[in-house]
C-alpha cells in the first residue's frame, strides 16, 4: 500500500528534527531547508525533471550536486535520500513538517495579518507581541498582506486562532443586525 503524501512528510519532517536537534542543529538545519524551500518554489518545474523519465540519470544527479552544493551533511543526505526513494516531490512537505515541528519545540507561532495598508516595522512587532501574549508564545513570525478592500482594522490568522478586527467585518455585523 503506498503511503500518502502527508504520511510521508511527517515521517521524513520527524525524523529529519529529531536528527537535528539530537546534532544540535535545528537552527542551521531551518535555515539551509528555507532557502532549499525558497529554490524549490521559485522554481516549481524542478520537481517535473527530476521525475521526469525522459531526462538523463547524469542530469538529474547533477541538479541535485547543484542542489545541495554548500549545505550541511544532515541536508546533503535529506535531499539525496528523498531522491534514492523516489519521494523528492515530497520535500517541500518535509520542509514543512521540519518547521511546524521546530515552532512547536520553540513555542513560535506563524501567523498572517491582513491590513488595508502596509505596516512599517514598529507596528508590526507591536502586533507580534501582542499575539505573543494572547497564544502563549514565545515568538511570533507575521506574514503580512495587504487588503485595501478590508477598510480598516485588521486580521490575524494562525493555525488555531482567527481574529477578524476588520472594518469590513463590523460592517458586515451592523448589517446584519439591521435586517435582523
């Protein structure tokens, strides 16, 4: 019975952490599988040709020299075992798993928040730190974007949390209490 992507990337994400934290190199490892992560999806029909059976065996392998090419033994023989298994579609599902499972270990928490214009960097941490408090982190990671369309407020996604301050959402209650 084959496996399913999902099963496969949190074997591979668990394993890959327990090595790096048992070596003492989660951080190091996080940083070599984002900017792996980044390459990966900057580049999104690198994973086409290396399962590709109509490339060469000597191309494919000197992508992957190319691929990890300055990086740590520990992220040399990810890449090469997930290719020797036929699994390199799944390393960005690795990566992931890799991450959720290094913020759990570190009580960090990504988020998004959505604004109705950019935030410069004092309100971002501003907002950080706030979310912080209220998930019982030690460090929040903001991803933000901006929603003209929102008015104004905010909105704030984590896995487990959703805070919708947005104008647009007050809005949307007063109507609805209106009608009511």
């Amino acid at each position: 019975m084959a496996l399913s992507d999902q099963t496969i990337a949190k074997r591979y994400g668990k394993a890959l952490f327990e090595s790096a934290k048992e070596a003492d190199v989660l951080e190091k490892t996080g940083l070599e599988l984002a900017q792996l992560k980044q390459v990966l999806q900057a580049e999104p029909r690198f994973v086409s040709f290396m399962t590709s059976p109509s490339i060469k065996q000597e191309d494919k392998l000197s992508m992957l020299e190319h691929l990890k090419s300055g990086a740590s033994d520990l992220t040399k023989n990810l890449v090469s075992m997930v290719y020797d298994y036929g699994r390199i579609a799944n390393l960005e599902g690795i990566i992931d798993e890799f991450n959720r499972l290094t913020d759990e270990e570190e009580k960090t928490v990504r988020a998004t928040v959505t604004t109705a214009i950019a935030l410069d960097d004092a309100r971002k941490d501003k907002i950080a730190a706030s979310f912080a408090k209220v998930v019982g982190a030690k460090k929040v990671i903001l991803d933000t974007k901006v929603d003209p369309e929102i008015i104004g407020g905010a909105i704030l996604k984590s896995n487990s949390y959703i805070f919708d301050g947005s104008i647009r959402s007050k809005i949307a209650e007063i109507k609805r209490l209106l009608v009511k």
